[in-house]
C-alpha cells in the first residue's frame, strides 16, 4: 500500500489544532508529537514499550486525546512521540472513528459498523 497522509484535527479543552498524519496499518496506536498532545491539555497515563519497524525497541508514554476526521469525532489513545518519531494516524483510531482504508485512491473510506448477535 502506498503512503498518505490525511489531515485530522486534534481538540483539547479550550483550543484544536490540525495536524497531517501519515496512515498506516501496520501501527495499532496513533503517534502525535508530544509538546502538541501537552499543548492541548493531554496527559501521559501509562507508558508502553514498542517494537519499530527497524526492530528498535522504545518505550512511549500513552495518553488519550480528541480527534476529528471530517466531522467524525472521538476520544482515541494516542502515544506521546518524540521529536524524531513520525506522526502515524494507526488502526485503533480508524476503527474507532469508523473509517478503513482505500488502497486505490489511497484516502480514508467511511464504513458502516458492524454488529453481530449469536442466536439464543
């Protein structure tokens, strides 16, 4: 799949910013530069150790934050990047949001959810 990036807003209590994050599959957590999760009031509540694609491990702190695509809004885990990580939009937040990826058009595509019951 080809990369893109896709422009999100990101909400804090009393001020957003808009950020253009690369989508990526392979991540399951949203990375967003730590000083902009600080700047709009977001916390570190636990930190998590990841392994990269080049193999090095890391270990991030794991916070939450609000985030908006096309007018799709929802509190989403985020990791606390530093300032050489990339900002990655991962597969948690397009679930969350409702959203699967087009490899085509490479841009995000709206699905229904999905809900299924076992027969009693």
């Amino acid at each position: 799949m080809g990369v893109f990036k896709v422009r999100v807003k990101l909400k804090g209590a009393d001020r957003e910013v808009e950020r253009d994050l690369i989508v990526d599959n392979g991540s399951t957590l949203t990375w967003i530069n730590k000083d902009i999760l600080q700047s709009l009031g977001a916390k570190p509540k636990r930190r998590k150790k990841f392994i990269l694609i080049t193999g090095e491990k890391v270990e991030r702190d794991i916070g939450e934050i609000t985030i908006e695509i096309d007018g799709e809004e929802a509190t989403i885990p985020v990791v606390f990047a530093l300032e050489n990580d990339k900002e990655i939009l991962g597969n948690t937040a397009l679930e969350i949001l409702g959203y699967e990826i087009d490899p085509i058009e490479k841009k995000l595509k709206k699905i229904e959810a999905i809900l299924t019951l076992l027969s009693q």
